[in-house]
C-alpha cells in the first residue's frame, strides 16, 4: 500500500499542471489508516532519497504539508 501511495504521488505531481492545479502547491491529507500509509510513504521517499537517490520520481521536499488525522 505504501508504494501505491508513493505512485499516487508521483502521479499527482507529474500531472497536476494538466489539471489546472500548481505543482509547487501539493499538500497531503490522510485520516486515520490513510494518515498513517500517508507518513509511511514520505519515510519511505526520505529513505530513498538519503540513499543514492536512483529512480525517484518525487521529492518529500515537494508536498508543502502534511496533515495526519487520527494516527498519523
């Protein structure tokens, strides 16, 4: 679930722009279970950014807020 919520993201901020929307204006949500797979995700792109940063798509430095509700 944490990579299907990581390709969301990515796919958010690749197309945004296409949608009318500003892709230096990405803001993340997620209530509950959706908090905590949400939080999981952007440790999961932190990790892979410290490493060699090979095949990332995104940057946490991107999403310009998280927001976890109940348990994120």
């Amino acid at each position: 679930m944490v990579n299907d919520t990581c390709q969301g993201i990515s796919f958010v901020i690749n197309n945004i722009a296409s949608y009318g929307g500003d892709p230096n204006r990405i803001y993340l949500m997620g209530q509950s279970a959706g908090a905590h797979i949400s939080s999981c995700a952007l440790l999961e792109q932190a990790t892979m950014e410290s490493g060699n940063g090979d095949g990332v798509s995104w940057s946490v430095s991107q999403i310009k807020a998280y927001f976890g509700l109940s348990g994120g």
